[in-house]
C-alpha cells in the first residue's frame, strides 16, 4: 500500500484528524502530504482506488481528498463506492478537470469539488466548512488549548512556579528532552504543553502517553506499532505514537513505571532516532522530540535498579519540578475563580459564586490531590450548586488533608452502607462530570 512512512496526528482532548490522500501523481502527492501535515493531519496517502479502499480498513478518516483525473478512472464508479464506505471515508472532496469521465454527476455526489490547477487555499476553505463544525462539536480546537495553557500559566504567581515558568519558555526554544517532576495532581501534563506551545514543534502533532496504562505487550504496540501479521490478531498493520508523533513532541507520562525491556528501546530512540515497529524488518526514523513526567523519584529508581541510569540521564536534560499546591498557596484563589469561571460557563450555571468565607476554606486547605482535587472540588460544587460546600464536607486547615474526628453531637455516625452509597454517588457524579465537559 502507499501510505506515507510517517504519519502526523494532532491530539486533542477527544479526537485526532485523519486524511486520507487518493493521488495517483507523486509530486502532488507529496506537495499536498506536507500540506495537510503541517495543519495537523495524519495523512494516509495512496496512488490506486483499490489501495484506497483497503486504506478505509484502517479506521475512520475526516475526509477523503481524491484526484478524479487519474488514468484508467471511473469517477462515478470511484465515488459511489467512497460513498457506500459512509463515516470511514468521512467527507469526500473531489478533485477534477474539466471533462472527466461522469462530472456531471459528481457534485450531487461528493461533498465539495475543486478544479485543477489546484488551489491551496481553495482546499484550506473546502475543508475548514466541512470539517470545522465537528471539530467544534468534538472539542476544543488547538488554538483555544493554547489559549487555555496561556491563562493558566498567568496564575503562577508563586516564586517556585515563576521559575518553572522562566525554564520552560528556556526550554522551549531548544529541541531538548525534558524531565518534569512532582506529585500526582501538580499540573505536570501542563507544563509538557507548554513546552511544545512554546517550542517550534508548535504546529506538530502533541501525543500522550501514559507508560502506567497498560502492560508492557500493549504498551510496546502502542509506542511503536506492528506489521500485519506480526503475533496473532495483527490484521493490518498499527502506526505507533513516536511516528503519529513524527515532527512533534510525544509526552511519556508517569516513565518510572516503563518496563525495563522497554526502557532500552526507548535509549535507542533517544539516542538514534531510530526503531522498529514490532515484526518489522526495516528501520524507521523519526524527527520527535520526548518529553517525560514521573511522581517517582528517579534517583532512588536508578539506585534501586529499577530504572536504567543512561535513560535518566538521556531524559533528565532539562528538569522541571512542579511544586504541591500546598507550597504555592497564594495561587488557590486564582486557580478557584478560573475553575469557577470555566465550568460555570461549561456546565450552564451562569452567576454561580463562591462566597468569601467558602473560599478562605478553599485557600487553607492542604490538597493532598494538588490542582486536579481543587478542579474536581470546584467542579463538584457547581454540578450540585453547592456554592457555600454545605452538601460535602472539606478538611479544615492543619489537618495534612485529613479529615478530622467528628465533634460528639446528636448526629449518629454514618453506616459502613451509607459510607459505601456516598461514595458511589460522589464516583457516578465525577464520571457525568468528565462526560460532560468532554462533550462539551
């Protein structure tokens, strides 16, 4: 098949965009490969309607761009059958001369047409309208989580994360692996944002991936994919996240849980830019630049054998650490009113305010979670109106977060049943609460 060597994705928080390029030429192959690559696309590109079809096997695509002009063409025959493919080929954007074998029934057929010579921004126009509104619809744009990463770094008014925030925007210019370091909860994936935000790698894909997710077979496929064929169930062959990564940044979060078999592939990678795809026999390169995140303390790791110490010091070129909120306590109102403002505005509960006493409770607070239970708690709070935190109880200051002994009084204590029901509730309203926002 003619698939491009290295596919480009952009990530968001819901979904990537895929194109799949059916042109039989290949100098205008690969002029429009690096166009539509360097708005974000991962590209799939072929030369044949056959292989296009195969192609569709691969899972769904936002639009299919297809060059009617080729030789030996049946243009009505090749849309009719894009068509029956439905979501897989997603929207269907003609490319013809005038005349071509059945033009005059393509524009009922197809969802835009352009003409040659080809225009770029023609191309741009045709798939901004059709791609736009569902981008829209699926989540936020990349511009808008650049915005976000911008008004969320104007928060950090504490010494320590004003200096986190002076080595990033230092990293950022250079193409060096970074190392990003603090509790669960601190923020780290924002930082790692940030970092490509800033960096020249701004227009490249962004890809997560979270070493502790999945054991190490699937994580393995998942970093760097397979060949058809390669174990049992290897239907087609899988593109891995360093190539969706190609000419970006891939993020590995929480790497001191990296098996240590995978470890090693990953120093080659740093150190070559080269590996393989699992049951591949070629090598492939790839233009990535890493960027890493752990609660762990790697030292220690590497002291105990658990984490290789070539890796550390490969990934340990810049350091990051993201201090617990509890250090930076000057920002909890700041953070506060953002969360306020921007899940008021989600969730549809305009006016929606904390009182000044609720949010001194807020600021003395320890937060053994760091950002993430802050954002939750704010998030609670407006999903059950609760603007003055009587419906849930929050540890008092000094406490180290945790919840202190209750006060004898006439209230009986909570049975282990009623214990398990609340905390069922509270599970059921966090996952609405993520569905939600996701969807928007």
């Amino acid at each position: 098949m003619g698939f491009a060597p290295s596919a480009l994705a952009l990530h968001n928080s819901i979904t990537e965009r895929k194109a799949l390029v059916v042109e039989c030429d290949a100098a205008a192959q690969l002029g429009l490969l690096g166009f539509l690559r360097a708005r974000g696309y991962q590209c799939a590109a072929v030369s044949t309607p056959g292989e296009a079809f195969e192609a569709l096997d691969d899972g769904d695509f936002s639009f299919t761009l297809v060059d009617l002009t080729g030789e030996g063409t049946d243009a009505t025959d090749l849309i009719r059958r894009l068509k029956l493919h439905g979501r897989s080929a997603g929207h269907v954007i003609a490319v013809a001369d005038r005349p071509i074998n059945g033009i005059d029934a393509i524009p009922f057929d197809v969802d835009a047409v352009l003409h040659k010579p080809l225009s770029l921004d023609e191309l741009q126009q045709a798939i901004d309208h059709l791609i736009r509104p569902q981008a829209e619809a699926n989540g936020p744009a990349p511009e808008q989580v650049a915005g976000r990463i911008r008004k969320e770094m104007d928060l950090w008014c504490s010494s320590k994360m004003l200096d986190a925030r002076q080595i990033i925007r230092e990293a950022a210019r250079v193409d060096v692996t970074v190392l990003v370091t603090g509790e669960t909860g601190t923020g780290k994936e924002l930082v790692a944002r940030a970092i490509h935000h800033f960096s020249t790698r701004r227009a490249g894909p962004f890809v997560k991936v979270n070493c502790a997710a999945m054991p190490r077979e699937l994580l393995e496929s998942e970093l760097f994919g397979y060949e058809r064929g390669a174990f049992t169930g290897a239907h087609k062959l899988k593109i891995g996240k360093f190539e969706a990564a190609h000419h970006g940044t891939i993020f590995l979060d929480e790497i001191g849980d990296l098996h240590p078999a995978l470890q090693a592939k990953l120093l080659h990678v740093l150190q070559d830019g080269e590996f393989s795809r699992i049951g591949g026999k070629s090598t492939l390169s790839v233009d990535v630049r890493v960027l890493a995140a752990t609660n762990q303390d790697l030292e220690r790791a590497v002291a105990e054998g658990r984490f290789r110490e070539d890796l550390y010091y490969r990934l340990n070129v810049v350091h990051v650490f993201v201090p617990p909120l509890r250090e930076r306590a000057s920002e909890i109102p700041l953070l506060a009113s953002y969360f306020v403002e921007r899940y008021a505005k989600l969730y549809r509960r305009d006016g929606f305010a904390i009182a000044p006493s609720v949010m001194d409770r807020l600021a003395r607070h320890r937060y053994p979670g760091n950002v993430r239970e802050l954002e939750n708690l704010i998030k609670r709070m407006i999903v059950l109106d609760d603007p003055f935190l009587t419906r849930f109880s929050l540890p008092d200051s000094g406490t180290n977060g945790v919840r202190p002994l209750p006060a004898p009084g006439p209230d009986p204590e909570p049975s282990l049943k009623e214990i398990s029901r609340r905390a069922s509730q509270a599970a059921e309203r966090e996952a609405i609460s993520k569905m939600l926002e996701q969807t928007g």
